[in-house]
C-alpha cells in the first residue's frame, strides 16, 4: 500500500551530497528551547519529500532547513519569523499550519459552524417533537389557533 | 498457463457478476421466485472464481513467476515466504484484487446469513453488490490487469517488495482495512435494497445493523495497525499523521460510527430513518472516495500507490455513478413523513442524534481539510498544507465534545429522561472523573489546558459506563448473576466504549507528557529521556536474508537500574537500492521507550532519536477493545432473526416497525 | 419543500466530484516557485572556473538566461546534460550554472566528461543560494529575464519535451516583454 516511500528513499539515496556535513544534531541552552525547535521542525513540511515534516525526512534539504530553523532560533527570531522566512523561499506549501485569511476562513471555522447548525437543526426536532407531545393536553383554543395556524401555512411564526 | 487461468477466472466472476446485478433484482421486481433463486448460486458462482483468480496470484509468487509483471514489480526471490505470501497485495493490482476477493466474500456472507431474511430483500441485495462487483472486476481487467505478462523478457529475478512492506502490521493491516472498507457495501446494499421497494422499517435497521458493526469493527482494526506500524516501522515514532490517505480511512470510520449509532436508533424507535439511509449511502462513497485518492494521485501521500490518470478517471466514473445514482434514488424515495414518535429533549434519540451532529462535523471536517489544498490549488488560489497543527487544533475539541455527550448520554433512557433526575445521575461520575484527572495530571508532572480536558473526557466517559453497568448489574441473586444477565450487544456497547476512552487518554497523553529528542551520540555517550537514561554501548553490523544492517546497541536504566537493551538498526536493502530505519523499541502498558539511528553525523558519531512515549500503547489497544466490543455486539442472540418476520413478510403483510421494535426491547 | 433538501447531498456529491475530476492528472507534487516575479536574491559566490572572481546577480543581466542548479552526486543532472549541450551548442541559449553543494573537483571532473554548456557557473558548495532559491532537489531549472526577474522554475530533467512545452513559451514571453 505504501510504495512511494522507498521510490523517495531510492530517490534521497541517489541524490545525496557527497560531502559529510558539520552536525546535525543541535545544542540548546535551555529543555524549552529544545521544545520549541522540535514543535517549530514538526509543523514544517519537506518540499522535497512532500509526506514528511522536516523533523522526521531524511532528504538533504530538509536537513537545510533544520539548519536555518536553528541559526534563526539562535539569533533571537521569534517562530513567525522562522516560519515566514522559510515560506519566502519555498512557498506556502511548508507550513503545516495553514495561515488564517480570507481563502481559509471557511475551513478554520468549519467546525464549529457545522456543530453549531447541527445543533440548532437538533433544537427544531426537539422542538418540533416537544409540540406534539404537548398536543393532547391542549385547550379548545390552542387547538383551534394551532389548526388555523397550520391552515395559514405559517407554523414556523408560532413560537406561543 | 496459470496466470492466463486467473484472468478467465476474474472475467468469467464479471459475467455472473453482471447476472446477478440483473436476474435476481428483475426477479424481486416481477415478483418471480424462480429469478430470484439465482441470487446465492450466482453470489457462491462469483466467489469461486474470485478466490481462484487470487490463488492463482498467490501461486505466481510463491514460485516466483517473474513472467508477471506484477510479481517481477513486487517480489523477488530471495523474498522470505510470508512476504511473498504478503506481497501479493503489496501493490496496486494485487491489493485490488484482495479489494475485490472481500467485496465478494461479503456477498457470500450476505447470500448464506441471510437464509431468514424475505427473499424479495435478499434478491435485491445481492443485485446491488453484484452492481458494485461489476464496477471493480471491470476496473480490474480494464485497467488493473495483475496477471499481465513480461514476454518473451522474462527477468532474471523481481524488483523486491518494498522493505517498508516486509512487516507483519502490513502482513495484517490491508486485509483488515479493506474488510472493514467493503463491508460498509452490505450496509449500502441493504439501504438501496430498502429505498427501492420503499421498505425503510425497523426489520432494515436490525439486518443492516450487525453488518455495519462487523465492518466497522474491522475497519477499526484495520486503522489501529496501520497506525501501529507506522509508529515501528516508518522509523519516526508518529502514530497519527493526517496524511490524505490515514484521512481517508478515517472518513468511513467516523461516519460509520454515526451510522451505528443512528441505526440504533431506528432500529429501536423507527425514527430517524431518512437520515440512517443517508448516512449508510455516505458511509460506504465514502469508502470509495477512499479508494479513489489512495489510487488516481489527486493528492500526495505516503501511502499513494503509483499515480495513473488513467485509472483514476475510471474509479472517478464508478465512485460518480455509485454515489449520483444512490443520492439520486434517495432524494426521491427517501421518506418525509414523521412517524408519530414520541421523545423528549434529553431522551435517549436526542442524545444520539446530538452524537451524530459531532461526529458528522468531525467526518466533514476532516473530508474539508483534507480536499481543500485540492480546492485552492483549482482556483489558483496557492498551495497549502493542512496538516497536523490544524486538524489537532479543530479535531480535539470535537472528540472532548463527542467524549463529556457519552457521559452523559450513557444514563438517558429512550422516549424521556428525568432532567433532575439524570443531574442526580451524573453528580458522583463528574466527582470522580474531576478527582481522577487532577490526580494524571499531578501524575504526569504538569497542567495543561487540552490535556486536561482530553483526560477529563476519558475519564468520564469510563466512569460513566462503570456506573451504568453497576445500576443495570443489581440483582437480588447477586452480581455476578446480573453481570452475566446482560445481553452481549450490551456488553458490546459498554467494551466500544471504553476503548474510545482508552484511545482518547493515550493520545492525550502521549501528545501532551511525550517526550521527543535528537541528539548527537556517539558509543559510550549518555543522554535522558523522560526519567529514563539511555546509553550508546555499541554499533555492529550484521547480516539478513535480503539486507545487511549497522545496529547500534543501547542500555536503557531507570532510576540507575538497567531496564533494557534496545537494539536499532539501520538496514540497507540491495535489490531495491533503499536504506530502512529500524527503530527499537522497549513496550510498556504504561510507556514506550524508543530509539531509532539517524544519519552519521562523523566517524563515530551518529544523530539519534530517543523518544519516551506515555500511554501510547493504550491506542492500540483502545481500539483493539472497541473491535472485540463490535464483534461481541453482532454475537447478541437477537440476531437470530426469528422466522415470523419472515413469514410476516413472504405472506405480503407489510412488516410493522413498531411490532419488531417492541419485540426487540 | 422537505424533498427539495433531500437533494442536498446530490447536489455536494455533484460538487465534490467537479473537483477530483479537476484534480485528476495534475502532478500534487509540482511546486511553483515563491519567486517568480521577484529578482533573483542577493548573492556573492565564488565563480566556479576562479576563486578569485565573485559573482552576484549582475550575471543576468542584459540576457534571458536559464539557471540551472546541478551537481556531480546528482545522476539526474547526468541525464540532463546532454540536452543542455544541445541547447547552448544549436539553440544558442545562454546558460548560467549553480552548481550545488559539490566539491570543486568533481565538478571539473563532470564537466570535463560531458562537456560545459555553461557561460558562467556560480559555485555554492554549501547550498546557500540554492536554499535562497527555494530549491529542494538538484536538477532544478530557472528562466530568469534581462532585469534579472525569476519568471519560472522546472523541477526536474530539462529534455525536449519540457523545452518545447515548457520552457521555450516562457522564455519567448520574457524575451517579448523586454
């Protein structure tokens, strides 16, 4: 089911620098740092293998840009200027996260319109079967104004 | 010879195939028996020859026919047997075929299972999955053929399957998957077969119901190895990571799991039904659609299968036509009326019906975010990633929802439920599920928010079932006598529950106490995780049946006493020309340590990721226990449908919702 | 009026479906360049051919040019090279290398087997331009204008089909508008 991993592997192993590089495996000064850098290369995605974020692909650019993710920490640039400083270069598509603006508005607030109108849909059916239970108990009156009512077509406007 | 054998096997299971989309449903439709007695040979008829067309497949690879092609692609010879065994359905046209040996393993389980059911309802079943078999052999043999052959050229020996697949979790994670896939067709086939003769009852909720649980049951399965290899196998320790493709697995579990709960519903009440259909038909395009990204290459994956435009616009053309055709059979047929059913605001029917709005806003929001990139890539409007950030940010908060309404939901009664009463009810669970959580918490050394919350709703949803079960287990002759009074759907419900609790606790838990490091370490270094000292002793190297391995050897000590020795490696698979990440792992109930070799940073220095993993196991075994609770369910004895239901409905009366619902209760 | 909403889901399904089929055939995978439209970025790197010669983007200036990011350890620049032979020898484009985190003398030793189609090649042995550039896997191929405007980047082996659909129309648009 999962072929395109190895074809990338292959692919990574191919094209691979030859020379060996400086470590890559960074020193921080505090355990929150440290935090910081491993949530900030978590939400990064690989351009080159696309499926992976930066922390857990092998590919030679992803290693670029762990690089960079530390430099930028190391000179004091907060995660937003990490993050954009990366999407300058290679494009909206590494941020795992995706920005809130008029495009994605509707998929960041999807959920809770679709809880709210769910409920609101459940609220009429209850409401809907409350009245019928309420039916036999009615008065002469109500009977008659309900049947007027229904006659009108309007039963939404009866909120009694 | 074999090989060309599988291929007038597969084309002559299409010919009955499309027999039985016609003969039996004409036959259903006229009123003649005799049409409709077709059905089960024809439904046996096409299995026989779909079973020797995959063990023909099979044979091919466990003798090595490299003359396939799809054996020269996915196999070689110096492939252990069981991963030639596996293989078959390592790629594309294998695992199709695997697809479409269930599918039509369900419509024999359909056509023997169903003996009691009226004959008009099973007749016209079995034409619907015949319709949907029909669709898939010929995507098969159109596009898909694996039994196509490499002459005169035969290879000298195959490409090797993919290492990543040489694993026993992807020995078991296809089959299950796929099972549970299909087995949502029986569901859909069961809601056309209703919409057609307009018989949305109580007696369809009931057939359609164990079928449903079964597969949902098995989907659930099917994900959790998933999720579980991917933890041990792909080398980083994730067990979740919003592909595309683990989306569309979840797509159909949690509409599937609406739906379980919606036919309850309207097996029990008989209310609901317009909406029950809908969400069976949605359920299994659903799975489809799943079928469709992991095949056609609209979106990138991990788990893609190579892209073909080709294919992809033939699933596109069955996906369309299965779901226009059924919607549209729904928006006319589907009913309208109100039955005359009474319930009140906390009932029971509210309760679930407020489950379903969360878990269908958590199935669309999971179908948006993962076609959105799709959308806005359309429009020009850039490329995006959506990915983890987002959905954990938008998902938890409708699982905790999902979590503090099962609570609750557990007391209501059908019809009218006591508002004070069930404050009453409630009162004790909440003490102790806000006690218990306070207590993880401190536990696991730090508060916060969502981790909070995610433990809260485990905890409560645990207490709450523990609580029902001991009101519903008083019996004058004792406990035991009334635990073992309780029906096995009961059983079910209260096992699917807890998993879901034990699923929402690890990965809280894990997401939020987890922790995760990279550090540079070279033999005799030593490096914390969590409370756990890890120390680098040694790297050798050693050799497989089809690979050679650098393995580093790693003592791992707690409190100053050596707990384990984990053993990574990195392995290099030569045929394939790909390098492996072979993570060790020291599993616990209560935590996992983990230690995977990167690269090798120098001479004798290696990147190392050490990760220790708090209640990550109880994922999988959550939803190993919401499964056994599914399985369990459809053992209830009431399945054994009585034959007056039969008889009711052969002697043309129609069946009464109420009636079989009473008799139910 | 209740029947009309059962049509909803017809009509999302419907939806849905314009989209995937929209989706079909198209390569996920393909990723624009963030700077096409903006200028070539800053740089100052060694030329190839002589430490001594630092080179920054005044190299492309006055010409359309083709930049294009290789390397010895890449086997697809491998593939590539004779079709950029081609192009440089009878097209008469004008080529400029970024030759990407290799090492002086493989690179020589590339060139010497294959031959040398470029005019100027930039030597960036860390990557630092190429990481500025937005490229994530040699081969990639930009068409940059005489302000020195990125007007598109191919990712991948440039051969006769991806000049003659790809690149020749780019290329004629930016020589047009300038």
């Amino acid at each position: 089911m999962r072929l395109l991993p190895a074809f990338l592997a292959v692919l990574m192993m191919l094209s691979g620098p030859a020379i060996a590089e400086v470590s890559e495996v960074y020193d921080f000064d505090t355990r929150a740092e440290e935090q910081r850098y491993q949530q900030l290369i978590s939400e990064l995605r690989c351009p080159k293998c696309q499926n992976q974020n930066i922390a857990d692909s092998n590919a030679p650019i992803s290693k670029d840009m762990r690089d960079e993710v530390y430099r930028m920490m190391q000179d004091g640039a907060s995660n937003d200027q990490i993050v954009g400083a990366l999407v300058d270069r290679f494009g909206e598509f590494v941020q795992y996260k995706p920005p809130v603006d008029n495009r994605t508005i509707l998929l960041w607030a999807f959920p809770a319109i679709a809880t709210i109108g769910g409920f609101l849909i459940v609220a009429g059916v209850v409401w809907r079967a409350r009245r019928r239970e309420d039916e036999p108990p009615l008065s002469a009156e109500d009977r008659a104004r309900a049947e007027q009512i229904l006659a009108s077509q309007s039963d939404k406007a009866d909120r009694r | 010879m074999y090989p060309e054998l599988g291929q007038l096997a597969l084309i002559l299971s299409l010919l009955l195939a499309v027999l039985l989309s016609v003969v039996p449903l004409a036959g259903a439709l006229t009123g003649r028996d005799s049409l409709q007695a077709f059905a089960r040979p024809l439904a046996s008829g096409m299995f026989v020859f779909t079973a020797l067309a995959f063990a023909i497949l099979t044979h091919a690879f466990l003798v090595d026919d490299f003359s396939v092609a799809y054996v020269a692609n996915n196999s070689n010879s110096m492939l252990p047997w069981y991963y030639k065994f596996s293989a078959v359905w390592g790629g594309h046209e294998g695992s199709l075929l695997l697809w479409i040996l269930m599918l039509i393993g369900w419509t024999l389980a359909v056509a023997i299972f169903s003996r009691k059911l009226p004959s008009v309802m099973v007749s016209q079943v079995l034409s619907v999955l015949g319709m949907v078999s029909v669709g898939f052999l010929l995507f098969i043999i159109l596009t898909s053929n694996p039994f196509d052959r490499l002459l005169p050229n035969v290879p000298a020996d195959g490409q090797d399957l993919n290492p990543l697949l040489q694993d026993i979790g992807l020995i078991m994670h296809p089959p299950m998957l796929y099972m549970g896939y299909v087995g949502f067709s029986v569901a859909f086939a069961f809601a056309i077969a209703a919409l057609i003769n307009g018989r949305l009852d109580a007696a369809w909720a009931r057939w359609s119901r164990p079928w449903t649980t079964v597969a949902w049951s098995f989907l659930t399965l099917g994900i959790a190895l998933g999720s579980w290899w991917a933890y041990y196998e792909l080398g980083w320790g994730g067990w979740w990571f919003w592909d595309p493709v683990e989306n569309a697995s979840l797509l159909p579990w949690l509409s599937g799991t609406a739906l379980m709960h919606s036919l309850a519903v309207t097996e029990k009440r008989g209310v609901f039904k317009s909406w029950t259909v809908l969400l069976a038909i949605v359920t299994f395009a659903l799975s489809l659609l799943g079928a469709f990204l992991v095949r056609s290459g609209v979106l990138t994956s991990v788990h893609a299968f190579a892209s073909d435009p080709e294919r992809g616009s033939f699933l596109l053309a069955l996906l369309g036509i299965t779901i226009l055709a059924s919607l549209t059979l729904y928006a006319f047929r589907a009913p309208v009326v109100h039955v005359r059913s009474r319930y009140g605001s906390l009932s029971r029917e509210i309760f679930l019906l407020l489950n379903n709005v969360l878990l269908v806003s958590a199935t669309m929001l999971v179908a948006i975010g993962t076609l959105y990139p799709l959308v806005l890539d359309y429009l020009d409007l850039g490329k995006l990633s959506i990915g983890e950030p987002f959905f954990n940010t938008t998902f938890s908060p409708l699982a905790v929802a999902t979590g503090l309404l099962l609570g609750a939901g557990i007391f209501s009664r059908w019809k009218k439920t006591d508002g004070g009463w069930l404050a009453r009810k409630l009162l004790w669970p909440l003490a102790i599920s806000l006690v218990a959580s306070a207590a993880v918490m401190i536990g696991y050394g730090g508060f916060a928010p969502w981790a909070f919350l995610g433990v809260f709703a485990a905890m409560w949803v645990t207490v709450a079932t523990a609580w029902d079960l001991w009101d519903k287990s008083a019996s004058r002759k004792g406990r035991w006598h009334g635990l073992k009074r309780q029906s096995r759907s009961y059983w079910g419900m209260v096992l699917g529950h807890l998993g879901l609790a034990m699923v929402m606790a690890g990965a809280t838990v894990v997401s939020n106490y987890g922790v995760e490091r990279d550090v540079r370490m070279q033999p005799g270094d030593r490096a914390m995780v969590g409370d756990y000292e890890i120390v680098f002793t040694d790297i050798g190297e050693r050799r497989g049946p089809n690979f050679t391995a650098q393995y580093g050897s790693f003592n791992v000590y707690l409190d100053g006493e050596l707990v384990t020795d984990l053993h990574p490696e990195k392995r290099q698979y030569p045929v394939g020309m790909s390098v492996m990440t072979e993570a060790d792992i020291d599993a616990g109930l209560f935590r996992d340590v983990f230690v995977a070799i990167g690269e090798r940073i120098s001479d004798d220095a290696w990147a190392i990721r050490l990760q220790y993993k708090p209640l990550v196991r109880w994922l999988w075994l959550g939803s190993l226990v919401m499964a056994i609770g599914g399985f369990l369910a459809i053992a209830d004895k009431r399945y054994r449908v009585r034959v007056r239901d039969e008889e009711a409905v052969k002697s043309g009366e129609p069946a009464v919702p109420g009636k079989v619902a009473e008799a139910s209760t | 009026m209740k029947r009309v909403l059962l049509f909803l889901p017809l009509l999302i399904a419907v939806g849905v479906g314009v989209f995937l089929f929209a989706g079909l055939g198209k390569d996920p995978t393909k990723l624009e360049s963030v700077l096409v439209g903006k200028p070539v970025p800053e740089f100052s790197l060694e030329s190839l051919d002589n430490p001594d010669v630092k080179l920054d983007p005044s190299v492309f200036q006055g010409e359309v040019s083709l930049l294009n990011v290789w390397a010895e350890w890449c086997p697809s620049c491998w593939d590539e090279h004779e079709y950029l032979m081609y192009l440089a020898r009878e097209q008469g484009v004008r080529i400029v290398g970024l030759n990407y985190k290799d090492q002086r003398e493989n690179a020589f030793r590339f060139l010497n087997r294959l031959g040398n189609p470029y005019e100027t090649i930039i030597f960036d042995p860390k990557g630092t331009l190429g990481f500025d550039l937005g490229v994530y896997g040699a081969p990639e191929t930009f068409v940059i204008d005489a302000d020195g405007v990125v007007r598109y980047r191919h990712v991948g082996v440039v051969n006769q089909k991806v000049w003659d659909e790809v690149l020749l129309p780019v290329i004629a648009q930016a020589r047009g508008s300038s």
